[in-house]
C-alpha cells in the first residue's frame, strides 16, 4: 500500500481523533525480539533469564503450560521445563505480545478493563495468523504477528474517541439490524476498519499492519500483501467460529465458515485436496494451545 494513501473521513470524525494519544512505538518490541531470538542465544537458559524479567508473564506461563490444552501428565513447576513444553517459536511469539497488549490497553484508556474479550480476539488471532502462514508455506516475518493483533484497533478508536456511537453501534450489531460495517457507517460514517487503517498510517507503521487492518474482512482488496491480510481474515473468522470475538463484532460464524473464506482461498486455493486437508487438521489440532498462550498475555 503507498504510506500516502488517502483516507477519506468524515471532517468531525478526523477532528476528533487528532486528539487521541499516539500508539507508543514498536521500537522496544523489535528490540525484544531482537534480545530473545539472536541467533546465537537460543539456548533455554537465555529464555529463561528474559521470561523472569517479567515475573508476572512468567507466572502465566506455566499456569497456561499446566492448563488442560496441553495435556501433561505431570505438573509443570520450572520456567525451564515450561519453555521445553511451549518451544522456542511460541515463546517468541509470546514476548512479542505483551508489550503490544500493553501499548493498546494504554490508547484504549480507562476503558482498558472492559476490554478483556478484545485482547482476547486480537491475541488469539495474531498467533493463528502466525500459525496459518506457516501451514501456507512459511511465516514472512515478525509484522504478521502484530498485523494480526493489531487488525481490529479501530474498534479502540471507536470506543475511546465516540463512546455514544460505539454504544449505538454495538447494540444494534447485537440486534441483527444490519450488517456491522453497513451500521458503523449509518451511526458513525466510517468503519472501523477504515479508522484502524488510518490510526496505523498516522503512526508511520509498516503498510502491512495498516492493509491488515484495512482489508482483514476483504483481503482480494489487499494488492501486494495478500497472502498476510488472507491470513490475518482466516485467524478472525476462526477466533470468532471459537466464540473469541469482543463486544464489537458479535456477529455469527459457523464453526467451519472459515474453511470457506476468501482468505482460504488465496492461501490454499491451489494446494492439493490432501494439502488442504493438512492445513484445516493442523489448525484445528493447535487452536487449543494457541488459545492457551493467548491468554497468558492477557
């Protein structure tokens, strides 16, 4: 996407969010990343010596290794023995969440509380996103995690800069009165996938968080990033199939109506019918301890 894309808002509404506090950089998460995944400090001491910097994540970890997604026979009480059962991948993917979480709950404001079903979804589906890129052929880097978690921020901007609309909003998603775009237009004049779109590209973010964010419920619309934004739409609709959706976005999914996406399409449409079906099992069979690893961060 060109970083000058043009978002066409409603005046009021570009008003407002001119005095919406900025989304604190990505510099100290890179650097995380950087620290935890240096090639030659790979070693379980080194993730261990990181994850006890932070006792609080430390502690979610080995409740979430011990809860019944993975199925130990004994319980785990070591950080070491705990980063053995997650792995090294999951345990990147975990440190790189936290402090993203944190920075959304630090724009969401007051509100940030309230909002555990969001961090929820938005968690859930950066790890799917994750999970679904490499059945796909391999994850193209550390921005598809964060596209994923970052996908649904404009419902944070609804929420945090237009409390009555986002009230509005959400009750009549809940009431089947529309569809939930086609009533963010009526109430507010934009969606939020627009404002999520704009908010990124404000931020001088990567163009492909602001793609996943624009296009993550149409990702044909996507040109260039694909096969991310695909990604990103088949970890929505497979976190909402799940019931991880948020108050926002209550919408139905039938349980294999992400089997049937658009997204899957562009991801898997040439694969064999064996190639599909790997993908599909693949995902099913690790969405438990996705979830799991979710909700240590939150």
């Amino acid at each position: 996407m060109d970083s000058n894309f043009k978002f066409n808002l409603p005046e009021s509404v570009r008003n407002r969010l001119k005095v919406i506090p900025s989304l604190p950089s990505l510099n100290t998460i890179q650097g995380a990343l950087r620290e935890l995944m240096d090639a030659e400090e790979k070693s379980t001491f080194r993730l261990v010596s990181i994850l006890r910097k932070d006792p609080s994540l430390a502690a979610r970890l080995l409740q979430s290794v011990n809860s019944p997604a993975y199925g130990l026979a004994e319980r785990v009480n070591s950080l070491e023995d705990a980063v053995i059962q997650v792995g090294a991948q999951s345990l990147r993917t975990l440190v790189l969440m936290a402090p993203v979480v944190s920075d959304l709950k630090t724009l969401a404001g007051p509100t940030a509380a309230s909002w555990r079903d969001l961090w929820k979804h938005s968690v859930s589906v950066a790890l799917l996103t994750q999970d679904i890129l490499v059945g796909a052929g391999g994850a193209e880097g550390d921005l598809d995690y964060v596209a994923g978690l970052l996908h649904d921020v404009g419902w944070i901007l609804i929420r945090s800069a237009f409390p009555l609309q986002y009230t509005e909003i959400a009750r009549r998603i809940a009431a089947g009165e529309g569809l939930p775009q086609e009533i963010e237009l009526s109430v507010l004049g934009v969606s939020h996938s627009i404002l999520g779109a704009w908010y990124l590209s404000e931020q001088k973010l990567d163009p492909v968080l602001c793609l996943a964010a624009l296009h993550h419920e149409c990702p044909t619309s996507s040109f260039g990033s694909e096969r991310n934004v695909a990604a990103v739409h088949i970890a929505d609709q497979f976190a909402l199939s799940l019931n991880r959706g948020h108050a926002g976005e209550v919408k139905p999914v039938k349980p294999d109506g992400w089997k049937e996406s658009v997204g899957w399409d562009i991801l898997f449409g040439d694969a064999t019918q064996s190639g599909r079906r790997f993908a599909q099992r693949r995902l099913e069979i690790s969405s438990a301890r996705l979830m799991a690893i979710a909700d240590t961060v939150i």
